[in-house]
C-alpha cells in the first residue's frame, strides 16, 4: 500500500521504516529539511537499536522515501498517518498545533480518498478537530473527497520501538467505519499474523486507551517510589519489598522498579494532559495528580540523599561528581525529562562540577546543556570517575551494571556512590569501601 506519514521522530521514522520492512511503500514527510537531507544522505537522527540498518535497507530498496514536500507525498497515497509532536502546552494539556498543521496540509493536498490515522498521542476529541480541519480545507478548495479519520494510538518503547513495532502486543484502530477497519487490517496484516491483535473500538475510546496505558505505567512507578519514601523512613528495604510484592501474579514483576523519578518524552506530559482532560469535563484527577507530585519528589531525592551524606549542600560546594547515565533509560539517546537534568541543575546550583557519560546521549546533552566549565562529557564510565569526588549512577545502561568497585574507590575523593536505580548490592559496594545510598533502602538512612 502506498503510505505517507508525517513527521519523523521517534514514531514516524520507526513506523515509517517498519511499514517499508514489510513491504508497504512509505514517503516520511518532515518540516525539517535537515533531518531530511540527514536521512537521505543515511544519517539516523535518532539512536534506536536495529533502526539504522533497517532504514538504509528499505531506503535503497526504493520503499522509503524522505521529503519536505507534503503535496507530491499526500497526492500518492491512500493511508496518511500524523505522528508529529504533541508536547505539553502551558498549562499542561497537550498542545496540537502540529497535528492540526498537518491536518490542514492534508485538505490542502488530498486529490483521491484516503484514511488519515492519528499516531500521535492526542486527547480526546482530537479527531473530530482533525476532521474538521481537513474538512474545512477541502471546502476552500470546493472539492469534495471522502476521508475518515481513525485513532490509532502508539504504544512502542523507546530504546525497543523497532521490537515493538514489528512485534506490536496490540493494534489498537478506532473509527466507527468498518472499511477502514478493513483497509488498515491490510496494511498491518504483516505484523498480525501469529495471532489478531487489532482491536477496534469506538475513535474516543482509542485516543483514551493511550493515556490511560501510560498513567497506568507512571502510576505503577509513583506508587513503588512512595512505597520506597516509606521503606526508607521506616528501616525496610524496597528491593526485598519488591520482590515480595512481584511474586503475586496479580501484581506481577514489570514496572514495579523504585528510582529517580520517570521521564521521557510521554508519561511526564501524558500524565498532565490526561490530568487536564479530567479537569476540562469536570473530574477531579486526584490519583493522577498524586502520581505527578510523587514523580516531582522522586526527581528530587537523589539530590537529598547527597545533601544528607554531605551534611548539608554548602558542603557540594566545589565538588566534582561523576554521573554515570543521562538518556532518561537505556538504550535511548532521549533526554527529553531525564531525572539526569534536574540533578545537574540541582548540583550546579549548590556549586558543584559534573563530570558525566552516557553510552547515547553525548551530543544531545551537549545540545541541551551547550559548552559550560562546570560539566564534562566524558568518552567512557571510568573517564567519569577521574578526578571526582562522588558517583551518581541515574541511567540503567547494562554496562553499568558489574562494575569493579575496587577501581572505584580507588578514583572517588569521597568513596561514595548514590544509586538512582538500586543497580547494587548496598554489601557488595561498601565491602570495597564505598559508602552507598541507594533509593528506598532503609539501611540508608
Ligand atoms: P518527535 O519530537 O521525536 O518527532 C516529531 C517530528 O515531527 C519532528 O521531526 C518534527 O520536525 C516533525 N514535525 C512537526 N511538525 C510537522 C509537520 N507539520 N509536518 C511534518 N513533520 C512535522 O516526536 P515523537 O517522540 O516521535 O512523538 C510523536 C507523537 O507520538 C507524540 O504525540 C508522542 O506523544 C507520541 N508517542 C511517542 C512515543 C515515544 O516513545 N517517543 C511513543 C508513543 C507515542
């Protein structure tokens, strides 16, 4: 099937190539003519595993074209999908200016029927304002071509998304149409065929499904980080907590990991949106905003537990510390709300120098924080150590995982080490001679 789609970040680019991998043939349509000249030239502006060669592949094979020109893209294609940025607007809720754009853009190019599906993650009644938008368009024109509108949430993982998306769990498509239920069962038929994983429903239920699967998620990390606070006041420690608590399978073992606070791209601001979703109908959020306020905290607390080591933040002052981690996870070069930024605000504000690696996200820290004296970007995990005073570990990178506590020690003025994802057994480090604060470890206190 001849497809376009707009926008080619983490979900454009992934679906765009994933829908090339299986045969489709795709235009990936950007305003942003570097990225474009970039993917044409077979540079990835995103680090995905298994993207890049996947991209070059079907980029050669002549199914997956880049441009900048929407018209030619939309006149060629009966399947348009929106997967442009839905970031958090002022107050919160998610602002729509670029899907609305691209809705615009369509009415301005649509010459045949097409089905426009909305990958981007939008609050409800979102299609309907989409909808409205091609309409009005294609009324300026006085043309008058038939298209629907279909809800088709993304649920891939950053750090996965290529996994993800060629093994998607659910399809979830939602229109009131059963011929576009059939169209888009064709286009994803490659990726449904072990078992049907379409479901279908209703357009608002669909644009819902996707906050309240990432709520879900931030809520189950909130809650384990409040269980943490608690462990840590009371002497008890979370990770025997936690794995008392993943054995029931009702609860089971996914997501039930304290740390330093969720990040990204999506629950942050899907979380808020939803929030504010509540709010405009009239519903109070009281769960959701609770989920929010925890996660604030949590982006605080490794901060805290360096105050309370140090006795105090003065005593930060003139500190160097190593931050090993600043993606907010792994295997993602993605810093978009990383806990990592707060700390190195928090840090630089008490007057301490950050000396950080990231496996991935160098050049987007180096985009984020620019050329300052008091933060370092190092080449590897032990070129962080040289010449620092304490580690912060904040990132789940594996290679951080086994590390030589010995050759730690022996680099850190203050042989201590703050775990932001309880990476370590608290025995193993202080039997090197580390001190450690790790998230929720009563032992700690
Ligand atoms: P992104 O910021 O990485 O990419 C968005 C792209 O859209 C950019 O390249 C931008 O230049 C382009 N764009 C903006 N306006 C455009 C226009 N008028 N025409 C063409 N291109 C345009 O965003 P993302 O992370 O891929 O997220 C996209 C949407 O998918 C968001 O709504 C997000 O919430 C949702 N989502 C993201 C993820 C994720 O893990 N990143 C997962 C599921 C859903």
């Amino acid at each position: 099937m001849h497809v376009t789609i707009f926008g080619t970040g983490y979900v454009g680019l992934v679906s765009g190539t994933c829908l090339a991998e299986v045969g489709h043939d795709v235009v990936c349509v950007d305003i942003d003519q570097r990225k474009i000249d970039g993917l044409e030239a077979g540079v990835i502006p995103i680090y995905e595993p298994g993207l890049e060669p996947m991209v070059r592949a079907n980029h050669a094979a002549g199914r997956l074209k880049f441009t900048t020109d929407a018209a030619a893209a939309i006149a060629a294609s009966e399947v348009v999908f929106i997967a442009v940025g839905t970031p958090p607007d002022e107050d919160g809720s998610a602002d729509l200016q670029y899907v609305l754009a691209v809705a615009r853009t369509i009415g301005r190019h649509l010459q045949a029927p097409a089905i426009v599906v909305d990958k981007s993650t939008v609050p409800v009644g979102t299609a309907d304002k989409v909808r409205d938008a091609i309409a009005a368009e294609l009324a300026a024109r006085g043309v008058d071509i038939a298209f629907d509108v279909v809800s088709n949430p993304e649920f891939l993982k950053e750090g996965a998304a290529v996994e993800d998306c060629m093994r998607p769990d659910r399809i979830v498509l939602g229109t009131s149409s059963p011929a576009s239920i059939e169209r888009l069962r064709r286009l994803y038929a490659p990726f449904n065929r072990n078992h049907d994983r379409i479901v279908a429903m209703d357009v608002r239920s669909a644009e819902l499904t996707k906050y309240a699967a990432n709520a879900m998620l931030a809520t189950k990390i909130s809650f384990m980080n409040e269980i943490a606070g608690i462990a840590e006041k009371v002497g008890a420690d979370i990770e025997q907590v936690r794995k008392g608590i993943g054995s029931d399978p009702r609860i089971g073992w996914h997501f039930i990991y304290p740390g330093a606070g969720y990040g990204g791209s999506c629950f942050p601001k899907d979380v808020q949106a939803l929030a504010r979703t509540a709010v405009q109908h009239g519903h109070e959020p009281t769960l959701l905003d609770a989920v929010e306020s925890v996660n604030d905290r949590q982006k605080r607390h490794l901060f805290e537990l360096a105050v309370r080591h140090y006795g105090g933040a003065a005593a930060l002052r003139g500190k160097t510390i190593a931050l090993w981690g600043l993606a907010f996870k792994p295997n993602t070069d993605d810093m978009r709300e990383a806990s990592s930024r707060r700390l190195v605000q928090q840090l630089w504000d008490a007057g301490a120098r950050v000396r950080a690696y990231d496996p991935e996200a160098r050049e987007e820290a180096r985009r984020i924080f620019g050329d300052r004296d008091d933060l370092v970007l190092c080449d590897s995990a032990g070129d962080a150590l040289q010449g620092a005073d304490a580690l912060v570990v904040i990132t789940e990178w594996k290679q951080f995982r086994s590390p030589d506590f010995a050759q730690i020690r022996a680099r850190l003025g203050d042989g201590v080490l703050f775990d932001g994802r309880n990476l370590y057994e608290p025995a193993d480090v202080e039997a090197a001679g580390i001190a450690y604060w790790g998230i929720g470890r009563g032992r700690s206190i």
